[in-house]
C-alpha cells in the first residue's frame, strides 16, 4: 500500500487526535497503576484484569514495577494500529487526495 505524502500526512494528524497519548498512558500507570488503568487505556483489559488479580500476590507488584519500560512500546503498538486503520480507511475510500487543513 503505497501513500501519498498528504495521505501520510493524514494519517499522523488522524493518529494524534485518535491514538494514545504517550503522557496520559504514564500519567495512568502513576495515578492508577494499582487498577491497571493504563492497560485498559492501552486496550489490554486481558492482561489488566490479570494484573489486578496478581497484584493479591507479589508477583503484581513487580509487575506494576515491570510496566514502567512496557508502556512505551504498549502505546507506540497501539498507536502503529490505529495508524493502520487509517490508512486502510484511505485505501478503502478510494484514492482520493487528501488535501492537508
């Protein structure tokens, strides 16, 4: 799939509207990583739920310590998918050009 630069253009000013915020997932794990916030914002309610159930043995707690490098690469995956769907919204829509605001 080929993308124009406006289409590319696009697609980051759509992800900057839509995607995570790279602060607010850490402002989650800090304010309420005892509740896995940040991974229900991130779409992992799997592992959140896993999370606060492991957090009634140690292990939850090296977890949540663990988390502070794993959120990094969390958001930049979710941010990679809904850069994705963006773009096969474009693909799908035809190819129309996308003229920058």
């Amino acid at each position: 799939m080929a993308l124009d630069l406006a289409q590319k253009t696009y697609i980051e000013a759509r992800l900057a509207n839509e995607g995570p915020s790279m602060a607010l997932a850490y402002i989650f794990w800090l304010a309420l990583g005892l509740v896995s916030a940040h991974r229900f914002y991130l779409g992992r309610p799997g592992s959140a739920v896993l999370q606060i159930i492991s957090y009634l043995l140690v292990i939850g707690v090296v977890w949540f310590l663990i988390d502070v490098y794993l959120v990094h690469g969390l958001v930049r995956q979710k941010q990679e998918e809904v850069r994705r769907r963006i773009a096969m919204e474009l693909v799908a829509g035809g190819t129309q050009s996308v003229t920058p605001a």
